[in-house]
C-alpha cells in the first residue's frame, strides 16, 4: 500500500507518496484542476490511499479522486496539530506530514458519528469550564444543520419550482442552492428585458458617473440583490472547473491581470446563461452538442 499526503490550496496541490516503511516515492506539486489529477493518478503506484486536511477546496477533491482510490480521508485541522507546531513548514513539508500521519493510522475521520463527543473525551486540554458551552454550541449548530436540509428539501419538492430548479441546475456550475437563490430572489423572469438589466440587479456590474464629459467606473454597485450577488459570485470561482468554455473566459481575462475580475466574468455569464434557460423554458445545451442556449 502507498499512502499519499494532501496539502492542498486553491490553484495548487502540494503531495508526497511514501511506501508502508515510510520511503519517499515521490513528491511534486500540481494545479488544481480535474484534468492535471487525472495525469496525476495515471502515474500513481498502485494500490493507493490518500489522506488531506479539511478546507474549502477538499470537497471536489474528494469526490473526484474517491472512485480510484482505496481509501480517502479527511482530517480535522485540530488532528493535524503536527503541522502547525512544526519548526520548519512548507507546503511539501506538510503533504510529508499527513502521509506520515496516514501511514501511522493518527487521522480521525472527520464526519464520523459521535466524533465530537469522541474528541472532547480525548482531549485533555479542553478545560471543564468551558465544555457545557461547546456542547451548546454543537448542538445549536447540529439543529441548523438539520432545519437548513429540512427548508432547501422542502423547497426543491415545491411544485412551482420543482421544474425550473431542474432546469437551472443543467447550467455549468450552478447547484441546489445557487438554483434556489436564483428562482426565489429574481422572481419573475419576464421582468428583466436584457442580460445587462439582469446583470445589474445581481450586483455584478460597477456605478458609472459622469460630470463634466467625464465618465468614471466605479467597483461593484451597492444597489443590487446582495443574496444572489453572493452566491453568483462563489458558483462562479468554482464553475470553470466544471465547464470548457467557462474555464477559457476565465483565463483570457485573468491574463488582463486581475483573478477577481475574471471571476466577475464568469459569473456575467452564468447569469446570461440562466436567464436564457429560465426564459426558454428549456435545458441548457453545450455548444458542441448544439445551439447554445444562451445564444
């Protein structure tokens, strides 16, 4: 068995390969995306296991490396304490780390039932004062949880908006949530009568004033709907990983020097692409596969 260690960030994957003894096979860097993992795995001894700390990027990691795996764990930042009181620290040092940390069986899983309750009862350091308010607060977060799947479930079997979420969602990048936001806070659709009205209303376009013959941009417009703008915004820095065409806009415009006006790009497009979904009544169709729907 080889165990593989994770230190991953946004644009980049840090990783070292060991062998049950601990002898390095390999470690290197690669960009985060689905097309370098699978050159990556192709070159991989087999059979192999893989272990990564819990950040905001693990998810699509996670999932796209799950089917060729043996085994994927995700650790809770607390159980990588080596990392973080370690003397000298990188990101190849720390992918090192959690492949010794796997290779030696010291991950928990991070979701597993009773963890919570398993981790306080072996953590001494937790002081007995302040333990009745984590689990407080555990449970107060658990019971979110738990009404927050309850609100989006019942929404999504809602039959005024079963149909359209289903459309919505056959636009790259756009998920329950981001359907939902876009089918509840821009209502009806027939009231936009252009993209750049619609692009308006989501916050993604900046103030223009003029005075004396002069015109000036300014940044992001504060009159906008700030719910959908924030979630636009965050299917947008995820969306060109999962679509072509989204990933080429991206990158031609961050070549004009500024990621997050590439992201703002993106997400101008997706609205395009949804109004056009929502407007035709139609789902969304690729260019290769035929007419673009937001076309």
């Amino acid at each position: 068995m080889y165990y593989i260690g994770l230190d991953v960030h946004k644009k980049t994957i840090s990783y070292c390969v060991k062998d049950a003894s601990g002898r390095v096979h390999r470690e290197g860097k690669l960009g985060a995306t689905r097309c370098e993992l699978d050159g990556w795995m192709r070159t991989l001894p087999q059979p192999w296991t893989v272990a990564m700390e819990a950040t905001i990027f693990t998810g699509w990691i996670y999932d796209h490396l799950h089917p060729h795996a043996t085994q994927i764990k995700v650790a809770h930042p607390l159980m990588l304490r080596a990392i973080a009181a370690a003397k000298k620290k990188n990101d190849r040092v720390d992918a090192s780390k959690i492949a010794d940390c796997l290779r030696c069986d010291f991950l928990q899983r991070l979701h597993k039932v009773g963890y919570f309750r398993e981790l306080l009862a072996s953590n001494e350091e937790v002081s007995e004062s302040i333990r009745p308010l984590l689990r407080l607060s555990r449970d107060t977060i658990a019971r979110l949880q738990k009404t927050e799947r309850a609100l989006v479930s019942s929404l999504q079997r809602d039959p005024l908006l079963t149909e359209r979420i289903k459309r919505l969602r056959t636009v790259p990048g756009v998920g329950p949530i981001t359907a939902l936001t876009w089918a509840l806070e821009m209502g009806e659709i027939s009231r936009f009568r252009s993209i750049r009205q619609a692009i308006s209303y989501c916050g993604l376009c900046g103030d223009e004033r003029s005075s004396a013959e002069k015109s000036i941009r300014t940044p992001i417009s504060k009159q906008r709907n700030k719910n959908i703008q924030f979630v636009l915004i965050e299917a947008a820095k995820l969306a060109p990983r999962q679509d072509h065409d989204l990933a080429l806009l991206y990158a031609r415009e961050k070549e004009k020097g500024n990621a997050n006006r590439a992201t703002l790009e993106v997400a101008r497009k997706m609205v395009a692409y949804l109004l056009a979904v929502d407007r035709g009544k139609r789902d969304f169709v690729p260019v290769e596969h035929g007419t673009n729907a937001a076309a």
